[in-house]
C-alpha cells in the first residue's frame, strides 16, 4: 500500500486492513516472514508487526526459500552478490 501524497509504503492484511503504516521510502514484500525495507536512508529487515528485526548493508535482497536469499550491496561497478539466511550471516 502506498499513501498517495507522502508516496510512502506500508502493508496491509489480506483484508485490506492497513496492519504496517504507510512510513518506508521503498516497497517491499514480505519472504517468510521478513520485509527488506528502506526507512530515511537506513535498511532493514522487518517482521509482520514492523518490528525491526535488524539492520542490513545490502543493495537489495530477494526471496527468502528454506530460509536463503539473494543479496547484493555496492554500487553497480563493483556489485558483490551472496547469499544470506534471516540472522544476517553470509554465503559466497
């Protein structure tokens, strides 16, 4: 969901009740159970109440499957991928 004059994004439930409001500077969507999310600069990871679970360094982050997913950090010359489980550990 995003608030149309602050162009800000947030969640709702399959109800269409608004359960995250509408403060993150990107969208996101939620992979078992986590949602890398951008907040005035800063990234994170949050659960499905929007408590932050942590804070990340990564350019982006895909789906999480079996509890893995992709990620990068960098700028486009010098992108790095890995792989991360949800405690922030890495894999090359």
């Amino acid at each position: 969901m995003q608030s149309e004059t602050t162009r800000k994004w947030g969640f709702i439930d399959t109800s269409g009740k608004e359960v995250i409001a509408p403060i993150y500077d990107s969208n996101a969507y939620f992979s078992e159970g986590l949602a890398f999310v951008d907040l005035n600069g800063k990234k994170m990871f949050i659960d499905k109440t929007g408590k932050v679970i942590r804070e990340a360094d990564y350019r982006s982050v895909g789906t999480f499957v079996d509890g893995i997913a992709p990620a990068m950090r960098g700028e486009v010359e010098f992108m790095q991928s890995f792989y991360i489980d949800k405690e922030g550990n890495e894999y090359y």
